[in-house]
C-alpha cells in the first residue's frame, strides 16, 4: 500500500546578527524558505511524477499583476515592463480575495534614492497581510514618485507562465542501481521528494492541493468521449498530457497485467490533449477501477499533509 515516509519540514533563515552585514537584517525576511522533505513509498514512478508535475507546473496559483499603462513614474529611469515583472513574482497568499484591486503610490522625500518595496503595495490604505513586505519592485530617485494604480489578482498554471511556480522540487529515486541497471529495465518504488516555497507559503499547503487537483481533473475524466476502432478503446482527454495519461495506463496495467495492450499518446506536444488506449473487452470498467485506486491511494497520500 502506497505510504509516506520519513517527512521532515524545515524554516530556513538568514541570521546576519554577528556577521558584518547585521543591519542589513532588516531587509531579509524573517523566514526565507520553508522545505518539506518525505519519502513516497510503495509507490510507482507513474504517481511519483504526477505529484511532481503538478506542484510544479499544474496548478492554479494567484499572482498579482497590472497592466503597463497603470504603471506611471516622474522618474524617466524607471522602466515599467521591470516592474510588471517583479509585480508577478511576489508570492502572495492564496486565499486573497481576487476580486479586490490594490494600488501603489510612493514618493520619495528622501535626498537620495530608495528601494519601492513590496510593502507599498496597499488596498484602502493598508499592506497586504502575509506577504514579505522587503521585496523591492524597483528603487527611485529623490524626489520622484511611482504610482501603480490598478493591480489585479490573475490566476494562472505555470505550463503556461512559469513564474507563477509555487515551489522548487528535488526529487529522486531511491530503490534503483543507476549504475549497474538501466533506466529502462526499471521499476522503482521509492521515492524522495524535497518541496521548497517561499516562506510565506506552507508546502503542505500545496501538497494537499496538489492531491485535490488530481482528483478533480480524474474526476473530470467524460469516460463517454471515446470511439473503438479495431477493437481498440481510444478515450481523448481534453486539458491532458502526460501526468494524467500516465498515471491511467499505469494504474490499469497494475489492475490487469494481462491485459493486451494500454498506453497513452500525446497528438502534437503544443495540444494539452492526449489519448488513451486500451485494448480489452472490459476497457471501461478498467478505466473505473483504475480512477477508483488513484483516488484511494491518493487519499492515503493526503493524511501525512
């Protein structure tokens, strides 16, 4: 039975106090990283790299954004696409309200120029709880000001916008002599996962709904859209590549190692859309038996987050 193992969570930090850099303390945050580390046993590759290809790159994750006009300086040296830039990549919390729209107005009354940081990023007057308030989106020069008048909350996935990738994953595979076997004659069942986020996300966080979305996109699966041709079942699953396709075929071998033949194909690798087939006289109830087992062992995997 599929299990996780050995799972240890870590805040990194960065401690300056007694090195000659101390005051530059305040502008590091407090935490930087958060790492949660586990071992996925009793597993299969299949389900492995579906956890993996999820969290990094398949889930819906808020960002914030404007658009380049909003975005309207005194400074001539500022440039607006820079801002934009880093206006996305700051790591917000993933419960905010999409529907609120904030806004920056700075100006400096400094002699010299200073850092515009994340913390100027306001709704009605007030910075936005549970993001790191040091990020700096640009620095501007005595005198000047930045306003940003309309930032939005998106959502996006990052298969098609990578800057929205919610964590670094190290992952790696356990059980297998990559020396003296090859890869190909493989079939590892261990695997280690190391999950980093920015510190103000929680990795368990996006654990569970990286188990979650895998369930809905199953979920989502019209078992009706197929056609059979020379006693072939062909199922097409719109918004799919290869984590679900993948995961079908492997789980339904599993089921029925006798079966004939199963495996899944992507038609052109700019389409997310890929192809299941399966050659048995009972295809669609292996198809449901292998939905069902998915969903229970991704359940199991759920309890440890």
């Amino acid at each position: 039975m599929v299990a996780i193992k050995n799972v240890k969570r870590s805040n990194n930090t960065i401690n300056l106090s007694k090195s000659k850099y101390k005051e530059f303390q305040q502008y590091v945050p407090s935490i930087c990283h958060k790492t949660l580390e586990f071992i996925l046993a009793d597993s299969n590759y299949s389900l492995a790299n579906a956890l993996r290809r999820t969290l990094v790159n398949e889930l819906p994750i808020n960002y914030l954004t404007a658009s380049l006009t909003d975005i309207q300086s005194s400074d001539k040296y500022i440039i607006n696409d820079i801002i934009k830039s880093r206006l996305e990549m700051i790591p917000i919390p993933q419960d905010i309200d999409v529907s609120k729209r904030f806004s920056v107005k700075f100006e400096n009354n400094s002699e010299t120029y200073c850092n515009v940081n994340s913390s100027e990023i306001k709704y009605k007057g007030k910075s936005i709880d549970g993001i790191c308030s040091e990020i700096p989106l640009c620095s501007i020069n005595s005198t000047y000001v930045l306003t940003i008048s309309d930032i939005s909350v998106n959502t996006e996935y990052g298969y098609n916008n990578g800057k929205v990738s919610p964590a670094r994953i190290e992952y790696e595979i356990i059980n297998h002599d990559m020396v003296n076997n090859l890869s190909t004659n493989s079939d590892p069942s261990e695997f280690r996962f190391l999950i980093e986020c920015p510190g103000v996300y929680n990795p368990d966080y996006f654990m569970n709904l990286t188990i979650s979305e895998l369930k809905k996109r199953l979920d989502n699966i019209d078992i009706s859209n197929h056609v059979i041709e020379f006693n072939v079942f062909k199922l097409t699953i719109p918004g799919e590549t290869y984590t679900i396709g993948k995961l079908l075929s492997r789980y339904i071998y599993d089921l029925h190692p006798s079966i004939d033949y199963v495996n899944m194909r992507i038609p052109h690798p700019s389409e997310r859309l890929c192809i299941l087939d399966i050659k048995d006289s009972n295809a669609i109830k292996l198809l449901s038996d292998a939905i069902i087992k998915i969903k229970k062992d991704l359940d199991i995997l759920s309890k440890s987050f």
